[in-house]
C-alpha cells in the first residue's frame, strides 16, 4: 500500500478553521468588542478562503511572505488564515514600532506583500516604497482606504469561498514573529505549521480550555500569545477580541460575553487590582485566569480572590512557544518566581555552559526539547546554531528545579547582576520592591559603577495615593534581601518603556541612565 495522501494527515495552521467550520458552523467564532462585530464559524472560514484566493491572484506562490502591520480585528484573523491556507508564510509585526524597525524587519523577511491597518499605513510605506510592493492590503478600522490600497473587503470580494486547492505541509514554513527586542534588536523566529500547532496543543491541554469556554483576547495577535486565540479555533471555542487593553472596558466586556477565559501578563492585573473596583463588576463567568512571568504571592492572592477562578502561569519564549506551567494547585503553596513543570510535548531541564545536565537544586540554564521549538532564527544560521549546540535549545534563562520537581526562575541569564563579586538576580529583588504595599511597579537594572561593576539600581512607579519615601522602600527592602542585593539606588518614576505586550524594555532603561554612577 501507498503512503498516505498528503490530505488526509496533513495538519496546518490554516486547516484549524475548515474543521471548526465543520463541526460548528453556526456557532460565533469572533466578537469583536469595540464594533459589536460577530462572525459564526462558516463565515469566518469562507472569508479565509476569500483571502487565499485573493492573495494567489495577485500572483503570490508557495512560501512567499506577507507582513502583517496590524491590530487586532476580524479582518486581520481572515486575512492571516487566508494566507496560511494559501501556501504563505505570515510575518507579523509590532505595531508599536518605529518606522524604522518595522522598515528593518519587514525587509528581513522579505515581504512581498503587505497587510496593514489603514492608520498604521506610514510606518510600511518606506518599505513598499522602496521593495516596490504591489500588494498593499488595508484593513479598515476608523474609515476607509486611500489611494492605492486597497480595502480588504474589496480584495477578497468576488473571490471564491471555496478551500483553496494548494499543497501544503505541517512542515512548511507558516508563521515568522519577532523577539520583543526588550535587551537587543528584535530577531526574526520562523514557525512551521507542525512547530506552532504543538504550541498550541501545549497550551489547550495545560490550560484546561475547551469548546464551551469564551477566551478573551487582550494581548496584541502578532505576539507569541495569540498561541491562546489558536487554541480557541481549534476548539471551536468562541474568541472575545478587544483592539487593546483598557480595564473597564475589559471587564464589563467579562459581564457581557461571559467570557470563562483569558490570559493576561502580569503587570495587567497588577492594573486591575491597582485601577479599579474589581468587587463592581460581575466577573462570575470566569474559571480560569492565565499569566505570563512570575507574579508575587500578594498579587496571586489579590487576583484569585477577585475572580474566584484557577490562576495559572503558563510561561515560554517566540522561539520555543509556551514550555512551562505553573499549575493552580501551586499558586498559593509556592512562593517566588515559580515557573512549574514542563507541558506535555515539551522536555525541560538544567544545563551548565559547558552542556552538562545539573541535578535537582542546582543552577543553570533552562534548556528544552520539544517539536514546537522554531525551525530556525531568520537569516542567522550561526545564532541558531549557538543555541543548539549541546542537542537542547538554549532559553537564556536561569533556574532550578526544587524538592517537588518544580522549575523555578531565577533571572534572564543577560540580567544577573554582577555586583562586588556576587550575582544578584534582577527578578528577585524586583518582587520584593513590589510587595511593598506603596509600589505599582518596579524594575531592577545593574549599572555600570567603578567600586562594584554593575550596582543594583530599582526604578520604581509608586501607587497613586501612596507617599513613601527611599528611606521607607530600603528599610523594607533590608528585612527581606541579603545586604549585597538591596539596591545602591532607587529612583521613582512616573513610567516606565514597555514593548506592546507591557514587558519593561530594560535596554532603554540602561542606556538611559548608562552615566549615572560615572
């Protein structure tokens, strides 16, 4: 007997929606909180089907790319799944870029069409100006396009909704994302088909979802986080889309849709806490709350007492998509950065520069095996190399596992501070700065400092009705840190810069205030 035909056992990114077309057609796949906008299965399928056909008619074959300069809406799922069906390979991009680094990255890809809101369209246009990119496609959100774009509504118009006839793999390139760039210039991760549905598999199984659930979507889609939107599809969950964050909105939308699920960073619902009167709004319908980075006990506490649901940490990187859980049971029995135990298609464990695997208790780098890690890093063979060298991907992270086999996080390997002989670990101190009661926020550097090397230097946000002073935060800060890890210096701020999914961009911290000791 022959080998099975390539339809019958393929599994790709695009093919997620045809199956949940399938099995509920009539069933809202998409509301759109800020427009009211509902789409059922079928339709939405149909108009990924629009978009593939539409992007093969504009002349673009097998393995071309399309840039993705997008917020978040229907319309961009429609056209990102239309690619993916199409044989394409979707690169998304921040939108909250300069014109110069989305120029950079969608020259790094090498785009040969682009997708971008209408509003958004000055930050592509350097690129299609100078790539000489014929396929400019506008999604519309506040009007309408102008000149040469073209409206996606208008490009998919007349086109066929039928599945796209193109032979496709789960091995083909599907998806490349950007690295956040929070301590260097963001790189390009290409995700095949087969690499992102393990992801997605992970975070369906570990998060307990299923077709029953309304999962909100808060986070930006071109982020490593749309993994949990995926997952709904698959499901044939419905997915709650808000264009962007704003905590009331967000939480009368909870009321509203009854929406059960979502997943949020943690500096969100330090927002929710610190902003608004959580006990105000009916927030029954949620059962499962996840975040991303390790969050301090009295935040733990604060959010399950809020919405009465399972908190779980469900924690990863663009390159090797959601590794570690950190289950509910734990929250509350835990204390620190804990980030749990690794998800069902993935291998975790701890490895000392020189590739060797550490026992329990000791510390080193996290390294993972598992078929959802990135094919490759985009143009820079040599970088992926460096990061697979001992047969495991290389996290950058340092951690431990404990007593109960548990992952614990200790730092970013680039963020250990090296202070007068001993190491200090940045996310460490910085969770103690913020359990004190007059800290919104903090974040911990090292800085460059004659007597010390790096010296530990906080920046924090204070609550708005607190008035605390240095004095107050270091004697706090002298109960409950070793005395070499107790900052040189804390400096109180108003802001701090975040990438579009809220992550602190310490470089620009760092190269700010380079000077500060000298």
């Amino acid at each position: 007997m022959g080998a099975k035909p390539n339809e019958i056992g393929r599994n790709t990114l695009g093919d997620a929606a045809t199956r949940a077309a399938r099995r509920t057609p009539n069933k809202t796949a998409f509301a759109v909180v800020e427009t009211g906008r509902e789409v059922t299965f079928k339709k939405f399928n149909e108009r990924a089907n629009r978009a593939a056909h539409a992007f093969r008619a504009a002349g673009l074959e097998t393995g071309d790319r399309v840039g993705f300069v997008t917020g978040n809406s229907e319309r961009m799922l429609a056209a990102e799944f239309g690619a993916l069906k199409g044989g394409l390979v979707a690169a998304l991009n921040n939108t909250d870029l300069d014109t110069g680094t989305v120029t950079y990255q969608l020259d790094n890809a090498d785009v040969e069409a682009v997708v971008v809101d209408e509003q958004l369209y000055s930050k592509v246009e350097p690129y299609v100006t100078q790539a000489n990119v014929d396929t400019v496609v506008a999604i519309e959100w506040d009007g309408t396009a102008e000149g040469e774009r073209e409206a996606f509504e208008s490009f998919i118009d007349g086109h066929s909704s039928t599945e796209p006839d193109v032979e496709r793999d789960g091995s083909d390139p599907a998806l490349i994302l950007y690295t956040s760039g929070t301590t260097s210039r963001p790189k390009g991760v290409l995700h095949t088909h087969a690499s992102y549905s393990y992801n997605t598999a992970n975070v369906m199984i570990k998060h307990d979802l299923q077709s029953s659930d309304v999962v909100a979507s808060v986070h930006p889609l071109f982020h490593i986080v749309e993994t949990y939107l995926r997952a709904g599809v698959e499901l044939s969950a419905t997915n709650v889309i808000l264009r962007e964050f704003e905590p009331e909105r967000f939480l009368t939308a909870i009321d509203e849709y009854d929406i059960t699920a979502f997943y949020l960073m943690s500096s969100i619902y330090r927002r929710l806490s610190n902003e608004t009167d959580l006990d105000s709004y009916d927030l029954s319908s949620v059962r499962h709350c996840g975040y991303g980075m390790p969050m301090e006990m009295s935040l733990r506490k604060r959010v399950i007492d809020a919405f009465d649901a399972d908190l779980q940490l469900g924690m990863g990187q663009t390159e090797a998509g959601m590794i570690m859980f950190f289950d509910p049971k734990w929250q509350l029995k835990k204390d620190g950065n804990y980030i749990g135990r690794s998800g069902p298609y993935a291998d975790a464990a701890i490895m000392d520069d020189d590739g060797t695997i550490l026992q329990q208790g000791e510390v080193g780098e996290i390294v993972v095996r598992s078929p959802a890690v990135m094919d490759r890093y985009l143009n820079n063979e040599e970088k992926t190399r460096e990061l697979w060298r001992d047969g495991w991907h290389r996290t950058g992270d340092i951690g431990k596992f404990d007593e109960d086999g548990l992952l614990l996080f200790v730092d970013r390997k680039k963020d250990m501070i090296k202070t007068g002989g001993e190491n200090v670990s940045t996310t460490k101190v910085q969770n103690v700065v913020s359990d004190h009661p007059a800290v919104e926020e903090a974040i911990v550097v090292g800085l460059p400092h004659e007597k010390w090397t790096e010296a530990v230097t906080a920046f924090v946000i204070l609550a708005d009705t607190a008035d605390a002073t240095e004095a107050d935060i270091r004697s706090f800060l002298r109960e409950r840190l070793a005395s070499f890890e107790v900052p040189k210096d804390i400096e109180f701020v108003d802001d701090l810069p975040r990438t579009a999914t809220g992550k602190i961009r310490k470089v620009e911290i760092k190269e700010e205030y380079e000077d500060k000791y000298r």
